[in-house]
C-alpha cells in the first residue's frame, strides 16, 4: 500500500482531489439546505449565536480558510480542465507547472477570501 502512495503523480493526485473537493462543495450545499430548512430561527439568529461565542480571530480565520479552500481549489482546477479541453497544457511538463500553478492559487485566493 505504501508503495502505491509513493507512485502517484501530481496529475493523479490532484485529479482525485477535484473529485474530492466537488463532492465536499456538492455535500455542504446540501447539508446547509437541509439545516435551513429543518433548523429553528433564522440564518441571522445563528450568526448572532456564532459571535456569542467570543471565538478567537485565528479559528475564526482558520473555519473560513477550511471551508473556502474546496471551492478555490475546485474552481482553479476546473479553469486547468477547460484549458485541456481547448487542447492547451496536455505535455507532461506543462501538467506538473499548471498543477503547481493551481495549488499556489488555491492557498493565494483561500488566505485571500478567508481575510475578509
């Protein structure tokens, strides 16, 4: 088993974690309509009760940066997919410096986003 973890490319790696991140984005979608809808009270009144919590600035940042970086990524990745379907980028080489290009934009945007 180790040695199959070893053997994966980027290209691999990063394939199976767009599929990840869209099934995480399709089940928090889902998971936030169902709590909407079955949960007491209004999206307002959980909001107050999250800052109720005196929660400190840096797991404040660090929730929003978790729960951004999926879409980031997800969406970086998805640009990648629609370079390759216009038949750009499918050299070996160039799939390694996209990927690298896509994990540096995720964490960018996720820090970015998360800030505000």
């Amino acid at each position: 088993m180790a040695a199959l973890l070893l053997s994966w490319s980027l290209p691999m790696a990063m394939s199976i974690c767009h599929r990840a991140s869209g099934i995480a984005l399709s089940a928090g979608v889902s998971l936030f309509g169902l709590a909407a809808l079955l949960l007491p009270g209004n999206f307002e009144s959980h909001v107050e009760l999250l800052k109720s919590l005196s929660l400190g600035p840096a797991l404040i940042h660090t929730a929003k940066f978790a729960l951004v970086s999926p879409l980031m990524y997800h969406t970086w990745n998805g640009i990648r997919h629609l370079t390759w379907d216009l038949g750009m980028g499918l050299k070996i080489p160039q799939l390694y410096q996209s990927g690298v290009v896509v994990l540096a934009l995720t964490v960018l945007s996720s820090i970015g986003l998360a800030a505000m």
